[in-house]
C-alpha cells in the first residue's frame, strides 16, 4: 500500500511537472508576441521553437513517450508517421513556394 | 526509486494493480496510435495547406483583422489545464482512488473542453461577421478546414467523457471501461499537441506572413 501510494505521488508529479513546464512555455510565447511584436521572423523563429519546445515537452510528460526499452516501438511509430508526414508537409510548402515565386505571386 | 515494473506501451500504464485489465489494455492502446498517428497526418496535411495559402487572400479579411490573441491565449490556458485533469483522472482511476476523485476530474476536464469550444465558435462567429467566411478566400478555406476540424475533435472528446462517465456509474470500473479510460486521455492529450500546432502556425504563422 505505501509502495502504491509513492508510485502514485511519483506519477501526477509527473503530470505536475508537464503541466507547470506547458505553462511557462506558453506564457513565454505570449510573452515574446506581445512584447517584440509578431511582424519580424525572428520573432517567429523564436515562438516556433518555444512551440516545438511544448511539443516535446508533453509528449514524454503526458504521453509518456521516451526511450524506455518496453515504450519503444511506439516511439517507432510515431517518429515514422513523423517522418512521411515531415515529407509531405516540406515537399508541399517547397513546391508549391517555388510555383509561387517562379509565377512572380510573391509567397513568403 | 524504483521504476514502474510494467511500462509496455505509451501513455499511462495501469501495471500491476490491474493486471488483467493491463494486458486488455496493452493491444488496442497500440492500435489507438496507429489511429492517433493517421489523424495526425490528415493535421499535418491540413496545416501544410494553410502554410500556402496563408497570402492567398484575394482582398477578403487576413490575419490581421480576424484573430483574436486574447481569446486564442484563454483556449490554450483552458485546453492545458483540461489536459492535465484527464490525466489526474487517469491516475485517480489507476490508484482506486474513491470514486468522488474520478467523477470530479471528470467534470472539471469536461467543463474546461465545453468552456473551450464557447471560447471557439465565439471566435468564428466574430470572424464571421468581419466577413470571415470559408468561401471568402483560400487562406479562409484552409484556415475553416482545419481549427474548426480540431473543436469538433474536442467535441467529440466531450461526448466521450459523457458516455464513459455514464459506463463508470453503470458497468462500475470493469477492465474494459478502465481501458476505455486510458485511450480517452490519450486522445485528449493529442489533441493537447495538435492545439500547440494550431497556435504556432495558424495564429502566430498567419499573423507574422499573412
């Protein structure tokens, strides 16, 4: 019972943690568009990454996906699914720019 | 400080203490990723067709005139917490914790999803009447097929919170509702990731290139 309720204690600080370190990041984001203004890609470039920060941030808080031997072949199928997913996302964005730049529509 | 002894999937793992319920659980929650990863690609999809047409105004309302940061930020405040009541849920529902505790964060998690679609279709019904429409331009098209595509995502976590929590009062907490459980915070957190996504490129992307 005492081991449980240390496992239990252990866990939603997990939880805790994810949930604080999400906050902050998001806080930040805010922060940085409200302060610096959201006109300049550094600005961007910044918020993307507290973003991409976020992201990685809950997915071994929340969902619990890390390196651990027994939760790797998930951690297999979401970086695949990432993977075709990053292919189409960039071979759309750098085909369909290059379309709009060479037909002068000044895209980004 | 042991580790958990059980941890064969991602996500919580319900280990010893419900071992039956644990090795139910240990397939479909694979196959609930394999979904999860296919609703992630139609995401994907959808926000690589934004990221096109965010210039692609043809003179109707951009960016500029039909975002509202203040409510985007009070969505993702409100989204957050939600995320982590469903997982203190989960965790009440793990450790046998009295069934007040479960019930509890049941509620708060679906008052806060129900408080956020409010938040949302307040803030398409104000775009709406800047002129914001879908058939307005391309960049609306795409912007209406995705965060609308994500709200009724949340919507359908909300029923799913309901019917769950009316399957907890009825079947009692039975290795298939505990099961039931575990995937709904899954999917919760998901579309926790996918919100993150939402607000770096739909709001912040079309604000800083639109």
């Amino acid at each position: 019972m005492d081991r449980r309720s240390e496992m239990h204690r252990r866990e939603r600080r997990r939880y805790v943690i994810g949930y604080g370190g999400s906050l902050l990041l998001t806080l930040a984001m805010f922060g940085v568009a409200q302060v610096y203004g959201i006109e300049t890609v550094g600005v961007y470039l910044t918020i993307g990454l507290l973003g991409l920060a976020q992201l990685v941030l809950q997915l071994v808080y929340f969902l619990h996906i890390d390196r651990r031997r027994s939760s790797r072949e998930d951690l297999h199928l979401v970086l695949f699914s990432t993977l075709v997913l990053m292919i189409m996302i960039l071979g759309t964005v750098w085909v369909l720019g290059n379309l709009a730049t060479r037909m002068h529509m000044h895209l980004m | 400080m042991k580790r958990a002894p059980t941890h064969s999937y991602p996500g919580i793992n319900l280990g010893e203490h419900h071992a039956s319920a644990h090795k139910a659980t240990e397939v479909v929650t694979f196959g609930f990723w394999v979904f999860l990863m296919s609703d992630l690609v139609y995401f994907g999809l959808m926000f690589a067709i934004y990221i096109t047409m965010i210039d692609a105004q043809a003179g109707g309302p951009g960016p500029h005139e039909l975002f509202d940061l203040k409510s985007v930020f009070a969505q993702t405040l409100i989204l957050l917490t939600s995320s982590l009541t469903v997982g203190l849920a989960m965790l009440a529902l793990k450790y046998n914790l009295p069934r007040g505790r479960i019930v509890l964060w049941f509620g708060v998690t679906l008052v806060l999803g129900l408080s956020f679609l409010v938040l949302e279709v307040r803030d398409f019904m104000a775009m709406a009447e800047k002129g914001g429409i879908p058939q307005r331009s391309g960049f609306l098209s795409a912007f209406f097929g995705l965060v609308p595509m994500h709200g009724l995502h949340v919507a359908t976590g909300c029923l799913w919170l309901i019917v769950l929590g009316i399957q907890l009062r009825v079947k009692g907490m039975t290795d298939v509702v505990i099961s039931r459980v575990v995937r709904l915070a899954l999917f919760w957190h998901f579309l926790d990731l996918i919100w993150i996504g939402i607000i770096t490129i739909v709001y912040f992307g079309g604000l800083t290139y639109g």
